[in-house]
C-alpha cells in the first residue's frame, strides 16, 4: 500500500482527501498541517487516514505528496522538502498561480518529479470544516508540468484529478497563470472593490438592508482567504495588472455610453448577454481527452493510481 | 371580488401573479401584456386567472394595477392609464428606478392614488417562463410613496408586499436610486464589464473552458434584459455614475497596492472579508415594522386586502 501525502489540509487538502477516500483508493492518506488543531480537526472529518505532526514523518515513504496550501507556503515547502521525499516520489500542488511554483521546484528539487495542478473549483469559505468530497466532481484540474517532466509524473497527477472526481487539462504555466489572472484573480479584486466602496459609504447600512443575490453573488468572493489571494497578487502581477487594465477600460467605454445614453448602450448590454449565455451553455469540457494534444495517461500501465483505484464513470 | 390587474407579464409580473394566486388572494387576477404571446403564456402557467388583450378592458375596474415592465415602458403606460381607471384605483410599478417614475406618475396621473414599488429579487433569466412563486419570499419590497400619497394606497401596497411574501420597506425615491445604484446597477455594469473584457480576448475559448464558479456568479448579472438596464441607466444615470466612479477609484488603490505588494494590500482584502462576511450575516431585516418610523398599515381596517387575504405568518 503507496502512501499519499497531502500537506495543508483546509478546504483544498481537505477536499482532497475526502474525494479520494470516497473513491476507496487502496492509499495510505497521511495528513500534515503547520496548525496542529487542523490536523486533528481534518483526521476527525475523515479526510485523512491519519495526521501526522511532523513533516518528515509525513511525508516518509511517500509515492506522492500534495501540496495545498497558499502559493508562498509552497515555496517554503519546496525547500524543506529536498532532503525528505523518498526516491521516485512525485510531487504536485494546488496553488492559484503556476509559473513561480515551477521556477521553485526547479530551483529547489531540480531532481524531483514536480507537476503543477490547480483544480477550478473552491468556495468563499476556508478550512476543513468547509471541505466537500464533492467539491471537485466535474471540474476542471489544470496540470502544468514542465517541460522535462517524467510522463509517468504526469500520469500520475492526472489520475489524481481523475481520482478526485475533475478533468485534467494540460497547460503551460503562462497560459495558466494568464488565464485564471482573467477568469479568477480579477473576479476577486472586482469583489473586493465593490465591497470597499459600498462598505465605507455612509448609507452602507440602509444599502445593506436592500442588497439582494445580485450583490450577493457579485460580492462573493471578497470574503476569500486574504493570504491566498496576497500571494497570488504576489506571483501573478503581471498578468493581474493586464487583466486589470483591460477591465478598466471596459469599464470606462460603459461609462461613456452611459453618459451618452443611446443605442450603443443596450447593443453593448445586448453583447456581453449573449456572450455570458453562451459561456453558460457551452458543450461541457471533458478536459482535452477527447480531442486534445494530450496523450491519454490514464490508460498507461504501472504507473500510481492504476488498479488501486476506483474509477467511477465520468459525469455527462 | 374585487379586481388586480398586472401589466406586463414576465418574470416580475409573472412570479407576482403566482405568489398571489399561492397565497388565495379573494381577487380576480387579470393580466394584460402587449406581447400576447407572452399574454397567453402567463395564463397558461396560472399567473393570472385570465389574460385580456386590451389595456383598457383589463384594467376596467381594477382596484390595483402594477405595472410590472422596464421603466420606460412605466411611462408610456401612465400616459396610456389616465382616462381608463376606477375611481379609487391604486397605481403602482415594479420598475428598478423610482424618482423619474413618481415624477412621470406625479405629471400623467395628478389626480390617481400612485405609490412605486420594487421587490428586491430578480434572476438572470426573463419571460414568464422562468416565473416563479417563491421569488418575493423572504425579500425586501421598496415601497417609495409620494408626499402626499393617501394613506391606504401605501397601505395597498405594502400589503401587497406582504402577500407575495415580502417585507415592505419604506424610502424616498432619492434613497432608493442611490441604494440601489450601489448594489444593483454597479454590479450589473461591473459584470457586463468583465464579460466583454474576458469574451473579447483571443484566448476567450481557453480561458472559458477554465472558467468556474467564482466566474459565473461575477458574470452573472451580465445575462439580465438589456432592455431593462438601458432604462435603468436612462433613468438613473447621476446615481449610477457617481457609484461607477467611487468603484473606480477603489479598484485604483487596489491596482496601486499590487504594484506595492506589501502587507497594505493583505489589509484591503482582510477589510473587505469582514465586511463582505458581517454583511452575509447580518440579523435579517423585518422590513421596518419592528422598529422603524412606518405604521402598521397590515392592522388598518377597510382597504384592499383585508379579509380576503391568506395571511401566512412571516418567515424568521
């Protein structure tokens, strides 16, 4: 029996482990986290076989070992990790941006099998305590390797978002971390914005009072971790920024129509409608197995997963 | 039995009819929409007890008519009401601004009992089919009377209110367009923002395929009726501007502390978690019955509802 190891159990690793005891992968889930109380607080839920308290402990005899935790954690991680991971051990983590974690694990394990992974799913709360088996079913899981990856490295993180209930879906760092800057980061900021404006005002609690879903949705993710995100501002900034810029630009054109005050107002409403049905109503993405560069890993032999795994059908 | 007449019947209009029907209202529900498409199918899903083809014939006798359509369409109705309503009619609207409808009300209907109205609930999807009884439950309902509005109109339509399940909540028009500016209009403009910034993009299709939940409830408003928003726009634009441009600058701090990166930036996000976390759970707001500067206008005898109404008891 493979030992899997997952370090930082919130809602991420705790999620994580979940999904895959719901899976009954024939693993050993070993638990660590730097907050003791999460630890146990994570053994309890049962998203770990056990927690353990010390990360060599945790992560000795590993065959793979997941890091979820805040982007900077990863590269303290990384570092401490060198000396510690058995031979052969693959590892992966979960972090919003990619392109600085790969720098890290080249710099840090440049003789480690790492492969990026960012599953697109998550809430607005934080902790074991929000964990779901569930929370992964039909979403996407990037899996960013480098260049030089070993393939079974890579077959195995895709089985791992397999395992979990998501799509892999293989991208380069940049493309990654520009994408979710577009998609993810600035969601986040525009959130953040209209909770500080509308927070400050003075009429803030009258406003309360008549806030509805519209806000409630278009203010959501304001309330997520505040380290995640200053780390991720931190290892993406470049492409916050040239997201951020061409929002404000949108956002600027709509202000002038606004003032105008004419047709190209409802044709731009109009527009952007559509664009978000369509998005809505898009054919499900079944990762890139079906037509995609990607080889199919899942059906290699000899690699972590196969056999130990319960590979329930993929959802329509 | 006396008569209620609903003018226009999609979403709004629709899901009144079914939440007044639910509630065994001892009135005849009459509907009427210019569409008559739209007309036969709110019938057919039991929003009204018959949908009539003439304004004039479906309002003949009305004791309250709600006009349940896009602003604009609010002021071409009142110039159509005048020569065609009871005596002792009560008016009111559903529409999303209130200070150029009391206006227009106050111009085209000088000698009719008028009180403007706005249930704070709404979905991305419009038309009758996506109607719903349930839609009011639970919500705020503005009731934004004039100066000199009688009494027992307000009392109409709070009321009202109360029977599709509502709080009523009273304000001047000046309060209601700035609140809901802020909490309503900027959010929709914000995600009509996005959507445009990210659907115009080259790698629109990469980005759409990664594009998860914190996407879809930050792009959602940007699906609701472009009709609907260029009025709101139209008849709203000082409010919406200077709410635009407080947004503006908040999301300018923010891009500031990015470029920083320091702790500054951590705060501003840790800031707007707890306002965004204090106003998720803040006490539920009665309306202002409990404490506010409102009558009871539910305990008055004599008016509309009274008696035939199924009075459930409020939700806690």
């Amino acid at each position: 029996m493979a030992r899997i190891t997952i370090v930082g159990l919130g809602l991420i690793g705790g999620s994580l482990g979940l999904a895959l005891r719901r899976g009954q992968v024939e693993h050993e889930l070993v638990g660590y986290d730097a907050d003791a109380q999460a630890a146990r607080a994570a053994q309890r839920r049962g998203a770990v076989d056990r927690a353990v308290g010390d990360l060599g402990a945790a992560i000795d005899g590993a065959r793979l070992v997941v890091l979820a935790t805040p982007v900077l954690a990863v590269r303290e991680l990384l570092a401490a990790l060198g000396p510690l991971l058995a031979p052969g051990c693959v590892v992966t983590d979960t972090a919003s941006t990619k392109t600085a974690v790969l720098r890290w694990a080249a710099e840090l394990l440049p003789d480690v099998a790492f492969v990026g992974g960012h599953p697109m799913a998550g809430k607005e709360t934080s902790g074991v305590a929000a964990a779901e088996e569930t929370l992964f079913d039909g979403a996407i899981y990037c899996v960013v390797p480098p260049p030089d990856a070993p393939p079974e490295a890579v077959a195995t993180v895709a089985d791992l978002a397999r395992a979990v209930g998501a799509e892999p879906y293989f991208l380069s760092p940049e493309e990654h971390d520009s994408y979710v800057a577009a998609i993810s980061h600035l969601p986040f900021l525009m959130a953040t914005a209209l909770v500080s404006t509308t927070s400050q005002a003075k009429s803030w609690r009258d406003m309360a009072a008549l806030a509805a879903s519209g806000f409630r949705d278009a203010s959501r993710l304001a309330a997520g971790d505040p380290v995640m995100y200053r780390d991720i501002c931190a290892t993406n900034r470049e492409a916050i920024l040239h997201w951020l810029d061409r929002y404000a630009e949108a956002l600027g054109r709509l202000r002038a129509l606004v003032v105008e005050g004419g047709g190209e107002l409802e044709a731009a409403f109009e527009q952007a409608r559509k664009a978000r049905q369509d998005w809505e109503r898009r054919p499900r993405e079944r990762g890139q197995e079906a037509a995609g560069p990607a080889p199919r890993f899942g059906e290699r032999l000899g690699h972590l997963f196969l056999g130990g795994l319960d590979r329930r059908a993929p959802r329509s």
